[in-house]
C-alpha cells in the first residue's frame, strides 16, 4: 500500500523546493540539510539559535510539502543514496509511517526519557509542538463576529455573504489537511453537512496554510476553516484585519514530528538539531517567539501544551503520535474520505 501511495504521489506536479542556505558563522566544519514543512521564514530563527551553539556547522534547508517529504526520503533511501539529516514537518501521519517502515533510526537524546508518552514513538518519531487547528476570519467581513462553532459555520455558509469566500486545505494534497478532515469525521457526526454547505457556497482550496492566510487577511476570503493555528496567528499579530478563533464544539490539535532518517549523511548533526528543538531553549523560542505551541512540560507561559489544556480541557483533541495514525494511510481508507470529500463538494 505505501509503495502505490508514493507511485500516485509521484504521478502528481512535481512540487519545487525551496532551498535556503545559512552558512556556518565559523570557519565551516559540517553541513545538516532539513527537509521541512515549515516556511523558512519561520524556520530560520531556530537555525539561528542553533548556529549560535553550533557556529561550525552550515545548514541547508528545504521547504516541501509534507507528502514530497515522504516520497524524497523512500525514494533517496532506497536508491542507496543518502537524504537528509533531520526531517520535521505537519504530516504527522507520513512521519510515523516512515518510522515504522524503517526509514527512521532511533536516536538518544538527552530528554526523551521525560518527553510525553503521546508525543514520543519508539524514540524515533517526536512531536515536538502543539498546534490547534483554528478558524481564521476577515474582521472587517463580520462587524458582529463569525461563526463560533460548526453548526454555525454551516448556517453561515447557506448567506450570499459566503459565495466564493470560505478557504481550506486541499486534502488531496494537504497531508495536514487530510489529517484534519479525518479527525474531524471522528469527532463531528455532520461533518458530511458541513462540507456540503461549504461546496454549495463554492469552497476554494489550496495546499499550504499560507495561501489560505493570505487570503483572508486581504479580504478575497471571508473565512478559512482548519487552518494551522501557528500560522494563522503569527501573521494576526502583524494584520489588523485577521481575526484567529478556535470553534467552541471542539478543535482538533496536531503537531509537527521530527524525526532523523536511517539514510541520513550526518545522523550526528540530525540529531543534535532534534535535541536541540526539545531543549528548553528551542521549545521557548518556537513557543514565544514562532507561536508554535511548546510540548516540553519545563517551559512555562499561555503558549505550551500545559497551558492550553488546563485552559480548554475537552475542547481540545491532541493527535498522539503513535501507529494509529497509520490507519489515515491505509489506501482504501484515504481514496473512501477524498471521493465523499469530492461527493459532497459536488453535490446531488
């Protein structure tokens, strides 16, 4: 089944890199290359961070989508070829196949023995944020505010208001949106109501979170469901006009997964990266900072799992990385969710 997903992901437009260089501070001793989801806007204060204790080492960062990340790694693996050395990316579900079909190693890394048990698989895949799923809003669109709940987004998007301006992911291409909609049909019995009403209301979709924030926040979308909360509200402290709102039924939480592959050139610098991103120092900096949810219990403030949970309790839905994240992989599983996806973006 994994082999005919990677044919079916290679079938697809092939998706363009974007590669950045940060070169050592020091004199150059060594280079990690990272295959990430996360834009690398966002990615190069943590580098930063990085280099400032590793000043010898020059990093290589590539931006994919998180099903390009997949394909590379098996692909590249399999040739005999090595890959990257440190893998962190939103398709949780990706990363934990790749775990469990041997494309990870197991690593040793100072503070894994305390990491949570939902968040640490075999020491080999590690969710290392916390990142609720949120409903971004075009202020100005709402002077009396948006829906606040999913039964209210569906009566919403039944108003002319709603004609062409509801944005989500694209969830044949979206590994984070796929994985969105999956959790939503567990824990939403109308879920099927929902994206109807939405296609009626002519639902735009798109394959990054950025494109959907973009969007909203110039007034093209009025709203975009299921979208990275990290994201979303990174740019809504700098856009006047974007609003950030978790829907009071319940709201799904995912994380990003590090991991570093068994084919990697310098496992050594994979995994002092990955140390590094659970160390109280990482973990403060993409809290704080990049607004992506800390894991570790040691890091205090509103922006950790901790405190998030104590705030919302049962309102959230954390994914745990574990092997039942693979059952949202399973093909015929994923072809019945995007055709009724596709049925009901289309209508009787």
């Amino acid at each position: 089944m994994w082999r005919i997903l990677i044919l079916i992901l290679s079938l697809a437009p092939p998706a363009q890199a974007e590669v950045a260089r940060f070169p050592a501070p020091g004199p150059e001793v060594a280079t990690l290359r990272i295959y990430s989801t996360l834009d690398q806007p966002l990615a190069a204060p943590l580098i930063a961070a990085f280099q400032a204790e590793n000043p010898d080492i020059t990093v290589v960062y590539e931006d994919l989508l998180a099903a390009d990340i997949a394909a590379r790694i098996i692909v590249e693996t399999d040739a005999g070829q090595p890959t990257a050395d440190f893998v962190f990316s939103s398709g949780m579900d990706l990363q934990v196949k790749l775990a469990n079909d041997g494309y990870a190693q197991g690593v040793t890394v100072p503070l894994a023995a305390a990491w949570p048990d939902w968040a640490n698989w075999r020491d080999m895949a590690f969710a290392l944020t916390y990142e609720p799923g949120v409903l971004v809003w075009h202020k100005p669109s709402f002077p009396d505010g948006p829906p606040q709940s999913r039964l209210e987004l569906i009566a919403w998007a039944k108003t002319p208001a709603a004609k062409g301006r509801i944005g989500t992911y694209d969830v044949a291409r979206s590994a984070v949106g796929y994985l969105y909609l999956a959790r939503d049909a567990e824990h939403f019995a109308d879920i099927w109501s929902l994206v109807a009403a939405m296609g009626r209301a002519d639902l735009q979709t798109y394959p990054t979170s950025q494109a959907i924030i973009d969007r909203v926040a110039d007034g093209r979308l009025a709203i975009g469901y299921n979208i990275l909360g990290s994201y979303a509200d990174a740019r809504a402290r700098a856009e006047a006009d974007l609003g950030v709102l978790l829907l009071r039924d319940f709201t799904v939480v995912t994380s990003r997964v590090g991991l570093v592959p068994r084919a990697a050139a310098r496992a050594d610098l994979g995994t002092a990266f990955l140390a590094f991103l659970m160390g109280r120092d990482g973990q403060t900096l993409m809290a704080d900072r990049l607004r992506l949810g800390a894991v570790s219990l040691e890091v205090s403030g509103q922006n950790t799992a901790r405190a998030m949970e104590a705030a919302l309790g049962n309102q959230l839905r954390p994914v745990p990385v574990s092997p039942g994240l693979l059952a949202y992989l399973d093909q015929s599983n994923r072809a019945r969710l995007i055709a009724r996806w596709q049925a009901a973006l289309s209508g009787p």
